[in-house]
C-alpha cells in the first residue's frame, strides 16, 4: 500500500514536471522580448564597424607610407569624410592650453601648445600606427607622428623622450613619450598637432581640452578632394558632425569656422557685380586677408570688436557666434 501511494506520488510529480515545462515553452514561443532580442542582435551586428588593419590605418584616403616628412601626406579625400572621433584619449590630463592654433610671431602656429612639465606621461590619442619618431633641432624637438584609421595623424612634440618606435602599432591611451622642452622652445609643454593628408586643422576643433573630450563623435570635412604637395594644397572647410558633449564646446566650434588648408601662393581675387562705389574700404589697420586673433584671459567680445575696429555685431557675424557667446583663453576668432 505504501509503495503503491508512492508511485502515485512519482507519477504526479513527473506529469506536473511536464506540464509546468510544456506551459514555459509555450509562453516563451508567444514572448514579444524573442523578437525584440532578434532585432537587437540584427542592429548589434549592423553597427558593427568593419576590421580595421592598423597595419595599414587609412590605407583607403592616403597614398604613402613612409618615415619622410609630417608635413607631406599625399593622398585622395571624398567629400564630406567623416572622422570618426570615438574612441578617443587625451594626449595630456592637462587642461591649460599655453598657445592656441593661428598667427604667432609672424607665422602661423599649426597646434596647440598644452601645459605639462618634463617627465609627464604623453598618451596616444587614438588606435594607431607610429610613423615618425624623429628629433628637430629647429621645431618640435623629440617628436612623434601617428596615423590613425580615422584619416587623422596626430603630432606630439618638444618631448623629453619617446617611448614607442616607427611602425609600431599603438592603443588610445598608450603612454607614447614623455612631456619635455626639447626643440624650439622656451619652456616644457606639449605640442600637439591634428592633420589630415599633411594639412593642419585646429585640434580645438575635435578636442576640448577643458573638459578632456572631444567636441563631437564625428567631424566632417567638407573638401572634395585635397590635392597635397609641397607648395599648394586645395581649401577646404570643415564641419562639427553629431551633437557636441558640452554648450561651451559648441560656441567654441562656432566661432573657429576657419579654412585648415593655407595656399603659399596667393589667389585671384574674385569679380563680383557690386558697384565699386558702393563697397566700404577696410580700415588702414585691417589686414587685406583673413586674419584671427587669439583670445587672452579677460577678453570679452565687445573689447576685442572695438579693437580691432569691428563692430559687436560683425564680429559675431565672421565667427558665427552670438553677442553672448561664451569665450575662453586660447580661443581663436576671426576678425577680418
């Protein structure tokens, strides 16, 4: 009698087993989350970047390989590449910027000097491969230039010491050399550079050193095609792509609305159907050509307009910024 209740028992237990299974699955099979998971997967998948050679970073936009020169890279670029900014490290904790991209001493200032002492850690500022690792007596002293798959090479320069070697490939965030002041220089600091096909773009237009981000996940040139030499190179602009990762950075953007390409040789002016009467002469102070200038601490827009015998207004219009735009030391604006 006792085994025969116990075998009962058993039965029951197994056909509840059973039915308790049978009911999951049929729950499961109706579940809309199957689907959603389907789709999810679908769109991991398809976002999903290509592999990326870092053997040979941008092999499809440049045209060389070699140890030459940081100033010459030739190459073809589509119109509107997108440089793909994610994955990003600052080259320097940093934030204080000693000497923004533009005119300095008569020429033109292609980086941005950061402030670090002798001995402190310089980091690659994405996935890459070292091209150069070279030392100029006149220039940037110890330097170190990297490609990178995005189209970018970016420059590091007056270090103390390099740490990694030509055609070596290297990490965003890898310790590449040591901050110094080696080269033309008058104290110890970082030079930085961002150039594309050789031709230098303000890196405060990718990187906000203030806040150690960058301005946006994506920057657009908007170029056509760059036709790269030692003498002539084709104008390009460029453009912010995707939201900026703070307000102050976009008003930063805003106002650097500038061409990166600068020609050696200077370009017929352009006919246009304004009467010559009608067009108002520049003040003698002006220069003929573009011109910046470098924000300095305690600047405001309304000082820096009067000075350079521009209205408020005017000034804001060249740099494509509000009266009550934000502006930072370092900054560069347009004044002609």
């Amino acid at each position: 009698m006792i085994r025969l209740i116990r075998n009962i028992l058993t039965l029951a237990a197994i056909t509840t087993v059973t039915i308790n299974a049978s009911a999951q699955d049929l729950l499961a099979s109706r579940a809309p989350s199957d689907r959603r998971l389907s789709d999810l997967k679908i769109i991991k998948f398809s976002n999903t970047p290509a592999f990326i050679d870092l053997n040979n970073p941008a092999s499809d936009i440049y045209s060389t390989w070699d140890d030459k020169s940081a100033l010459v890279a030739p190459g073809n670029l589509p119109a509107n590449f997108k440089v793909d900014l994610r994955g990003f490290a600052m080259p320097t904790p940093s934030r204080k910027v000693t000497s923004g991209f533009g005119p300095r001493w008569g020429r033109t200032h292609k980086g941005i000097d950061l402030k670090v002492y002798t001995g402190d850690t310089i980091y690659a500022a994405f996935d890459g491969k070292v091209r150069i690792t070279k030392y100029d007596g006149n220039g940037w002293g110890y330097y170190i230039v990297i490609r990178h798959p995005n189209g970018l090479e970016t420059l590091y320069g007056h270090l103390s010491k390099q740490i990694v070697k030509e055609n070596q490939i290297v990490r965003a965030g890898q310790p590449i050399g040591l901050g110094g002041n080696t080269g033309k220089s008058t104290g110890s600091h970082l030079h930085f550079e961002t150039r594309l096909l050789g031709q230098a773009i303000n890196p405060a237009l990718m990187f906000d050193f203030a806040h150690q981000d960058v301005i946006g996940d994506y920057y657009v040139v908007k170029s056509g095609q760059i036709q790269n030499s030692h003498h002539t190179a084709q104008a390009s602009t460029i453009a912010a792509a995707s939201a900026p990762r703070h307000e102050e950075a976009l008003k930063t953007f805003a106002s650097h609305q500038q061409s990166t390409i600068i020609t050696q040789h200077a370009s017929t002016p352009q006919q246009t159907s304004v009467p010559q009467s009608s067009v108002q002469q520049p003040s003698p102070a002006i220069p003929q050509q573009t011109a910046t200038y470098t924000v300095m601490a305690g600047d405001n827009l309304f000082r820096i307009a009067t000075n350079h015998g521009l209205t408020l207004n005017k000034l804001c219009e060249l740099n494509g910024i509000k009266p009550n735009s934000v502006i930072s030391a370092g900054q560069v604006l347009r004044i002609k």
